[in-house]
C-alpha cells in the first residue's frame, strides 16, 4: 500500500509499505479521506516527529478488518478516529486529564497513521460515522475537537468578545466553536485573503489584516472601549503570542491553541499589572463525540475549510509545501484514497 512516511525536516516520501495487520484490540480501517493538520506541518518545517513514521492523525474511512478480542465493530463500518486514546490507567488517566497521558497512542504522532491506504488503530478510539456524513468531514471532526477543547477549558461566557489570532483550520473551528458557544462577537486577524474571506463565511464579525490595521485601535472601536474578553492564539508565531498581551482587555484571558515552534519572549510585567491569565490546551479528547455530533447535525459547517484535495502521490507539492507559504491559498488539505 502507499503510504507517506516521515523522514526528517522537509522530507516526506510516499513509499510502498506492507498493509499492516490488526492485533488485539485493533482494527484495520481502509483510510478514505486524511487531513493534514498544523502539527503535521510543524513537523514538516521542524522534523519533530520521527524517522520513519507513518503520518495522519485526522481522518475516516472503513473498517477491513477487526483483530481478536474485538467487540461491537464489523467489516463495512464507516468510522472515524479520536486522536488521543489514552491508557486509563496512569496518574494523568485518574485525575481526568486524559490528554497528559503517560502511555497514550497518538496515531500519526506516536503511532503510525493513516496517511495512507490502511491504517491499524486501536478499536477503543473508533466512533461510528453516520451514513449521511461523508468523510470529508469525518476527518474533520478531529480538528473541531480541538478547538472544541479549548473553548471549553476558556470558560467563555454566554456574550464574551472574542479575537482569533490566525485562520488557519484550528483557528476557524475555533470561530465555530467561539460562536456556538455564544460569544456575542468574534473578530479574526488573518493575513491571507483566501483564509480571511473563509472566516468572513463563516460569521466572523470582521476579519482583520494585522499587516495593515492597528489592531489595537481598531478593536477597541469594535468592542466600545472594552476590549475583548478572550484572545484565542491560533497562529502559532511568536509576534502574535507577544500582540495577545497587548490586545486582550485587562482582566482578561490569552488561550493558547497552536504550536510555536520559536521561543517566545513574554512582557510579563503587562501580565501581571493587567492581571491576565494565560492557558493552553491539547487535543479534543473529551470532546471527540460532541464535534461528531456538531457535525452530523449541522451545526458546525467544517465544509468551508476544505480548500484543496489531493492524491496522496500529491500530498508534498500540492500539500505540505502549499501551506508552508505564509500567505497560502491552502486552508485545510485532505489526502483522499479511492
């Protein structure tokens, strides 16, 4: 089968590989659809995975077939993946913090993945996906999850005013999150035209060029003078970690999504005089089965956010080296398998 295997840092290869067999308490699932995700891209500027791996973490397809011990699942079933499947048995497991997990499996992170034409995961991670949900967006519930996560972690009020920093995928589940949850406005900052015009689709109640607007200025217009409640970063670049301290109002709180691979300095001194608070979230293990069925209802429109798909013989020119450009027309790719 083919598969994209990992190899360092801008080095992806699709290569023939054995289709692997399921083990106990696995299955095999035939990968329909597979997103690659900012992490993977991190990965992909960085080499922070390791050598060898095969990548995927956000996808749906069906099951090929179901490893001994196996109980509730059969051949033909349309499934997606949680992205974390953790043991249930370390200190993290026990206290409710199962994304910590000691001993979890990550497929495509620490496990091989389903950037390919088969993929083994273990049959505790698996949830039906609904006849009516194509795998598109099946693989999407993944990334919805997350953002799902984070806003939850946030504590976001019914009528808070939010800012996303970055409209990258994890930036606009956010603002379907964000709004779901009942922020009475959002405001994005993007500096690629594709990806802000998704965000205005979407209901982001301005969307703004950080490259050619005061954001300071113009958001306390928008907000009155009060400023936002919540600055959710999603773009993973040190500036806008360092803007967040400066445009959260005082009081307020800077959620922490994606990955910065740089160190950051941090004006702590603002921090504390303004007696902010600072969070980060991981994964939306808890919430996996709510972005399911935000999905399958309706409620969340993760169709927008597909903005190329492509052969997995493809997936380097047409994919990873598409959304390292700053200013991609890429929003989220999927690797799609006949």
């Amino acid at each position: 089968m083919k598969a994209a295997v990992f190899h360092g840092p801008y080095s992806i290869a699709v290569e023939d590989v054995p289709v692997p067999e399921p083990k106990p308490g696995q299955v095999l699932v035939r990968v329909r659809d597979c997103g690659i995700c900012g992490s993977d891209v991190a990965a992909y500027k960085t080499g922070m995975y390791e050598d060898g791996l095969i990548i995927g973490h956000e996808f749906a397809g069906e099951i090929a077939e179901v490893g001994e011990g196996v109980r509730g699942w059969q051949v033909g079933d349309r499934v997606t993946c949680n992205d974390v499947i953790p043991c249930g048995s370390c200190w993290f497991c026990h206290h409710n913090l199962p994304s910590q997990c000691e001993e979890m499996v990550m497929p495509g992170v620490s496990h091989p993945g389903a950037c390919a034409e088969y993929a083994v995961v273990p049959a505790a991670g698996l949830f039906h996906l609904p006849d009516h949900v194509p795998f598109r967006r099946g693989a999407l519930v993944e990334p919805l999850a997350n953002a799902l996560h984070a806003v939850r972690l946030s504590g976001l009020r019914v009528g808070d005013q939010v800012l996303i920093l970055g409209a990258g995928p994890i930036g606009l589940c956010t603002l379907l999150a964000a709004r779901l949850a009942g922020a009475s406005h959002t405001f994005v900052t993007e500096i690629s035209p594709t990806r802000a015009g998704v965000a205005a689709q979407l209901g982001a109640d301005a969307v703004l060029d950080p490259t050619t607007t005061n954001l300071f200025s113009r958001l306390d217009e928008l907000t009155h003078g009060h400023g936002v409640d919540i600055v959710f970063e999603c773009a993973g670049v040190p500036q806008t970690l360092q803007d967040a301290i400066t445009l959260v109002r005082k009081g307020g709180m800077i959620f922490v999504i994606a990955l910065c691979e740089s160190p950051v300095e941090t004006d702590f001194m603002t921090v504390a005089m303004n007696e902010l608070t600072i969070r980060g979230s991981y994964c939306g293990h808890e919430e996996f089965a709510i972005s399911l069925d935000l999905v399958a209802q309706g409620r969340a429109n993760v169709d927008p956010l597909v903005s190329h798909v492509v052969g997995i013989d493809d997936i380097v020119t047409q994919g990873f080296e598409a959304l390292v450009r700053p200013s991609t027309q890429a929003v989220k790719v999927l690797v799609e398998f006949p």
